[in-house]
C-alpha cells in the first residue's frame, strides 16, 4: 500500500479580517521502508597512510635552485599537505595526494642556511621533516610528477 496523505480544509466564506485562521490539518502515511533505518551498508574507508610511508630527499634542482622530493614508500594513498595558510603566503598548491610508489616535487629558491626541519602534515597527522637541503628554500611550486 503506498502513502496516504490526506488534507483537511474548510470551506465556505473568507473569514472575518480580525479572526485568527487555522492552518488545514495534514495526515501523512509512510511506508516502512520511510520510517526505518538504511538497510544499505556503508562503502570501505580507504586505508589510513603511515606518515612514515612518505619520505624525502633534496636534490639540486635545474629549473629551480633546490628541489626537494617527495616519495610515497608504502602501499595506500598519501596526502601531504605544507600547510594552507604557509602555501597560500608563496602563493602554490598547499598539498597533493601521492598514490604508491608515487613522487612530488617542491621547487625553492635558496634563502639563507638550510632550516633543520619543516613543519608539514601527512594524512591529517603533523610531522616535523628534516630536509637535508644545502638551503633554506622558499617554494616556488608543489606538484606531483
């Protein structure tokens, strides 16, 4: 049996302009499979990355003064992320996703004595990573290769 809905209204004259009016009455039946809970089951989660997973490396560069790259070692998908308001300040994509065996590369220009690390974020996770670069590089662009 499908829905019923039913309305009530009345009918008759326009009401007097000081009376207050009654909104019609609505019944609504639903079918059982309207009232219950889904029977469907949820999609797999995808598996989390290991942070660790993600390596890096610095090279010298030859479109830019050093690169630095990204390498994703384990067997799921990766997000790295340098961060929204700190990429959004050198103006460059702030993350991109690294399938397995996957590499990124983030081209900089030397400024200054290497940093001992960078504050980055690898599938929602903070990490703090040494670069090893001979410098401190501002960023230029963060791509996947």
């Amino acid at each position: 049996m499908g829905a019923l809905a039913v309305l009530a209204a009345s009918c008759g004259s326009a009401p007097d302009a000081g009376s207050a009016t009654t909104p019609p009455a609505t019944t609504i039946d639903l079918a059982p499979s309207q009232i219950t809970a889904s029977t469907v089951v949820a999609p797999p989660a995808p598996d989390a990355c290991d942070p660790d997973d993600v390596t890096t490396q610095a090279v010298a560069g030859v479109d830019a003064e050093v690169v630095v790259l990204f390498t994703n070692t384990g067997e799921v998908e990766c997000e790295v992320s340098l961060g929204e308001s700190w990429a959004r300040a050198h103006d460059i994509e702030p993350d991109v996703w690294l399938a397995p065996a996957a590499t990124a590369e983030l081209w900089g220009e030397c400024a200054g004595a290497s940093a001992a690390a960078w504050d980055l974020v690898v599938n929602d996770e903070p990490r703090a990573v040494a670069l090893n670069a001979p410098c401190d590089p501002v960023p230029v662009a963060f791509f996947p290769t």
